[in-house]
C-alpha cells in the first residue's frame, strides 16, 4: 500500500540527517544522536559533506549520493541552506522533513522548496513518536520514553521538552512541536493522531489557529470516537476584531474565536499549565465517567483528614462549578458508625479522628462513598507527604478501593511540592491519578465530568452565500433582514424632515421612540441620538428639531414596554469565520460580563443549550431566545462572505415575544 508524505513523515523506516556532525556539542552531533536512538527506524543516514565519520557510521557528502528517498530528512544545517536542502530532498521523493531553524525572511521560499513533501517546523524541536520508535529531536531527551495513550502537539518547544519530561505518568502516542507551522499545522497532527487506536487522549499547546477547516474536522473525529481534547492556548485567534464598530465584537472579546471552537466540540479548556498536566493525567492514566441514558451526570465526592483542607476543596469547588453528590441515606448509614464524635457523614467527608487503624478506617469510608450511586468520581484528598514512620496506610486504603470499584479513584493533593513521588509512583502506575493542586485537580474533575455530557456535533455547512450589498445599512433595511429569517421587529418608518415623523408617528401610534438614522452614526445612544416617550404631534416635532444637529434623517417606531432586554449578535474571527453572541442587551450591553459566543453551528445543533450558558434568562424568554439566536445563526452562515458583524439590540421580550427593536448591519 502506497503511503502518505505525512505517514512516511512521522512513521519512517529510513532517516537522513543533513548537516550530521562530528563536532562534540554541536546541533547536528545531537540529531545524530537522537536518530541513530531510534529504534523503529530501519536505516539512518548521516550527510555531510566533509565530516567523514559521525558517531562511529560513514557519512555520505550530500544527499544526491543516496541510494534511495528517505521517509524523513532532518534538517541540521544553518537557516541560509534550508532552501537548497529542502528542494534536493524533494527532488528524489523524500517523504517529509523537520525544519528547526526559524528561517527569517525565508517562509515562502521554504513552502516552495518543499513541494509535496510533509514539513515539519520551522522553529521546532522536533517530534518523537514512541509507538513507532522514532525520535526526530534537535536535542537530546531522555533514553525511555514510553508509548502511551497521549497525542500532544504545542507551539511551544520549551512545553514540548517540559511534559517529556515530567515525573507525571503522561505517555505518548505522538508528541509534536509544531512551531511556526510552515507546512503541516495542529489540525493535520491531530486528524493523523486520531487515526490511529493508540490515541486516547489529545493535548493542545495553541497560539493561533492556522488551518481552521482541518483543526476542527479532527475535532469533529475526536468528538465522534469520545476521545478527549485537553487545550491551553495562548494570544487570541481574533486578531483585528477591533476594526468593527459594532457592540458585538467588543462584547465577544479577543477570546472568542477559542472560546467557540472549543465549546462546539466539548474541547476542554484549561486554564494554566498546572490544570493542563492534571486534566491530561486524569485522562490518561485513570478511568472515565459513563455517559447515562438520561444525560445527567452525577456529583464527586472527597475524603479528607483535615477538616481545614476539607473546607478549603468545599470553598474552591463551589467556585469553579465542580458539584459535590449528595450522600444517601444508605451511605451516611454506614459511615456514620466509622467515624468520631463531632464529625458527620456529609460530602466532603472529614474522617480523621484519634488515627487508629488509618487504613482500615479510610478503606471503609472511601469505598462507601464510591459504593453511593450519585457518586461519579471518588478522590482521597491528602498531601501524599512522606511518612518517616513508613506508614503506607493512604497507598493502600486508595489501592483497595481503586480494586473494588470501577468508578474513577484519585488523589488530590493540596501541597504539590509535598507529594511524595515514591508513593505516587506506584499509584500512576496502578492507573490512580494523583493530581497537584486542589483547583487544578477540581478543574480537571469537572473537565472528566464534562466529558460524560458532550454538546451536540455541529455540522460544518457553508450557508447560502447570499451577498449583502456594500456599504450602509439603514435601520429599515437592517430591520428587514432580520426579519427575512423570522425575528419578531418592530414597526419602523422612516422620516426626512419633520411633518413626515409627524406622520409616521400618527401610523405607529403614541407614544413613539425618533432616533437618527444618519449613514456614520453607528451607536445613536451614544450621541443623544435616541429620544424616547415622544407623546404627540408637537413632541414629535420638538424631537426631530433636537436630532436636527445629526442630520435630517430619522426612524420613528412605537414605544414598547418589555420585562427584559436581550442582544443577539455576530463578529467575524480571521480563522474561525462567523461567531454568534449572546447576551444581555439594552444600553448597558457593554458593562455585563456575561455573555455566549458560539459557532453558528453549534447554536443550530442546539440552540437551547446555548442560551442555557448565559445566566440570568427569564425562564419564559428561554425558548425564544433559542430561536431567535438560531436565526441569527443561519443568517450568519447565509452571508459569511460580505457580513462582518451584526448588533441586535435591544431584543425586547414583550407579550411572550422577542421584538428586534434596533440593529446594526457592517
């Protein structure tokens, strides 16, 4: 069978190392090295054109002299002879190459060199592939480094290096740095990754987003195949959302394309390193929570031996959202009798007392809580500190029930730098995760609860393409657009000088609302341009004589009284394409915190669920607002090509409806 570029790239059976050195210290002296460690790889050939000998092995002076292509040419050779080695590569049908000079000034040249070749780089440290046995590193790592369920790729090299070497019981299927992405991008390792049955669990270290369409159809397959996405990014993929005038792109923030993507597909975002390491060894060493029939999940539950740190976790997970199960009677009833006077069968659960029998005592009280059905995960949270006394009562407490369960078993510790990794060794290696940091080691419980409750997969569709003429759009055009797709608005008449207000307000009837309709004049509250409670002729007059100073130009719609205000709206992501938002609206939409960005399609897959995620909906305004957002979100697909953003606002829910009363067209 005839493989890819990018399967002899990251799958190779023979290796040149170009610019392979015998001068001790040196880059190519530790590419050699690391691809003569290679121990799935076939045949490594070292070039260089006057270093005869490296490593023990004859060198050949160029890569012409080769007898035949190979898979994979690393690149040991300084930035200005990148392009000339590239292209000799290309020519005699290698498969790929790693570039790891960042090649300044040189980026079109080298994607041209390069050809159909699958490239890696440049400014990277390489990929390693312990499955295969490949090591394409442009430094030395470590001897073993194990295969595992874990598919990493970072823009980070310095992270790249950190998580192979970490004491955590994080293994790899792949582990790739990307860097500048000036051939293959995070999307093309991912949907690669995924292919295979070795990958269980994804890691993502992302700067910006390069390639949109394949990151999110490997996200699409890892949400398909329930394989976990951990993601920590860095910097924003919204770059120049500051150019639109309009409220929405301000609300959404520079976050917003990350935050959409990621909600789509049930990526799990996490915070920092610290919840990045946790979330992924969760993943990949311990168990997982079943999905239920019935979509819900159900609580975790902690087992202390410190009232005071028990508080500490109670006070932490409330914050973060992590909910703890409430016991049953059944369960308080057996643990009741194991505990001392003055403590209480409650979740969290203090156990410690007098210390007699240690094991025995939390191996009972663990497995009663793990033994509870609204119990979803099950952690022992104590420091894991070294006992001088050789006590090893917690090791096997949380072994046994570990053994006697099949529901997820942890420890969560509170000092991480207390953890004594003789104990904790043993633990991972037994496939109990032993997570460093309460609010890193919530956060990644609440990622595994997650998990277990995936959003809908949105189905990636390209709209009508309908065209929106250039320019300025007044209220009555902008109006009616929205109300092409369905959305309630209001009665909207337009007016050029004062005796036709009067007379559209006779039509609309007392009391009205005159605002400027002026081409320019974006936000007219902003300026004075917005004159409610207009109560007759003469105030109709008086009104359009003090917006004179705006133009002549005016809209007059009735006044509508509403029990809230909501704001749908859409701003565009250089890489992601349209976003939707959703929020409160009304003239203070900008001072309100909350507020939902998602993917138009992830809002057509679920509009409810949507709407679920901003806070403070009125209940009935719920499933109206869903429908509402679902057409903004269609509209938004329809004109992806010429709409750059969108402001409804407000969104008047009057009479058990939503009213478009002002909108915003870019």
């Amino acid at each position: 069978m005839t493989r890819t570029p990018l399967d002899r790239l990251l799958t190779p059976t023979s290796v040149a190392v170009v610019g392979a050195s015998a001068r001790p210290g040196s880059f190519g002296e530790r590419l050699a090295i690391e691809a003569l460690r290679s121990p799935g790889v076939q045949r490594v050939d070292l070039v260089h054109p006057e270093h005869a000998d490296v490593q023990g092995r004859r060198t050949t002076p160029t890569l012409a002299d080769l007898d035949e292509a190979p898979d994979l040419v690393l690149m040991g050779v300084p930035d200005r002879l990148v392009t000339e080695q590239l292209a000799a590569a290309a020519a005699m049908g290698a498969g790929g190459a790693v570039v790891f000079g960042s090649v300044p000034g040189l980026h079109d040249e080298v994607r041209a060199a390069a050809g159909g070749m699958a490239l890696v780089g440049g400014g990277c440290m390489g990929f390693v592939n312990p499955v295969a046995g490949v090591r394409a590193l442009g430094y030395l790592e470590r001897h073993d480094i194990p295969a595992g369920p874990i598919a990493l790729v970072t823009h980070s090299g310095s992270l790249f290096s950190a998580l192979l070497r970490t004491h955590r019981r994080l293994e790899y299927a792949l582990a790739v740095s990307s860097g500048q992405e000036l051939g293959l991008t995070a999307g093309d390792y991912l949907c690669w990754a995924l292919d295979r049955p070795e990958t269980q669990v994804v890691g993502l270290f992302l700067e910006t987003v390069r390639d949109a369409a394949t990151l999110r159809r490997g996200l699409a397959v890892a949400r398909e195949r329930d394989v976990p996405v951990v993601a920590l990014t860095v910097g924003s993929s919204a770059a120049g959302r500051a150019l639109v005038t309009a409220h929405s792109g301000a609300i959404a923030g520079d976050d917003a394309g990350w935050e959409a993507l990621f909600a789509a597909y049930g990526v799990h975002r996490t915070r920092d390193l610290e919840e990045l390491v946790d979330t992924l060894e969760l993943f990949a060493v311990g168990r997982r929570i079943p999905r239920r029939a019935d979509g819900q999940v159900g609580g975790i539950a902690t087992v202390h031996d410190s009232g005071a740190e028990r508080t500490l976790v109670a006070d932490i997970a409330e914050a973060e959202g992590v909910p703890f199960a409430p016991l049953a009677d059944a369960t308080t009833a057996v643990l009741d009798p194991l505990l001392d006077d003055g403590l209480h069968a409650t979740n969290p659960l203090d156990v410690w007392g007098r210390g007699a029998d240690t094991e025995g005592l939390f191996t009972a009280c663990l497995d009663a809580v793990a033994a509870d059905g609204g119990v979803e995960a099950v952690a022992l949270a104590v420091d894991l500190v070294e006992e001088y006394d050789g006590d090893e009562s917690y090791l096997r407490a949380v072994e046994r029930t570990h053994d006697a369960t099949d529901k997820p078993v942890l420890v969560l510790s509170s000092v991480p730098a207390a953890i004594d990794q003789a104990q904790a060794g043993p633990l991972r290696a037994r496939g109990i995760p032993v997570l460093e940091g309460v609010r890193s080691g919530l956060r990644a419980l609440g990622h595994l609860r997650a998990q277990a409750d995936p959003p809908p997969l949105p189905v990636m569709e390209a709209g009508l393409s309908r065209a929106l003429a250039a320019g300025w759009h007044d209220a009555v055009a902008s109006l009616a657009l929205l109300a092409d797709y369905g959305l309630a608005v209001v009665a909207t008449r337009p007016a050029s000088d004062v005796e036709a207000a009067v007379a559209a307000a006779r039509e609309v009837g007392y009391p009205v609302v005159v605002k400027t309709d002026e081409p320019g004049v974006d936000h007219r509250a902003r300026v004075g341009g917005v004159l409610l409670d207009v109560a007759d002729d003469d105030a109709v007059r008086t009104a359009y004589a003090q917006l004179g100073g705006l133009g002549p130009r005016v809209v007059v719609q009735p006044q509508l009284a509403g029990a809230a205000e909501y704001a749908l709206g859409v701003v565009t992501d250089p890489q992601l394409g349209p976003l939707v938002l959703v929020a409160h609206g009304g003239s203070r939409i900008e001072e309100v915190a909350s507020r939902v960005v998602a993917l138009p399609e992830a809002v057509l897959a679920d509009p409810g669920r949507v709407v679920a995620g901003l806070p403070g909906v009125l209940d009935e305004a719920r499933a109206p607002l869903a429908e509402a957002a679902a057409a903004v979100a269609r509209l938004a697909l329809d004109h992806a090509g010429s709409l750059t953003a969108l402001d409804v606002n407000p969104l008047l829910f009057t009479a058990g409806r939503l009213v478009a009363v002002d909108a915003l067209v870019e």
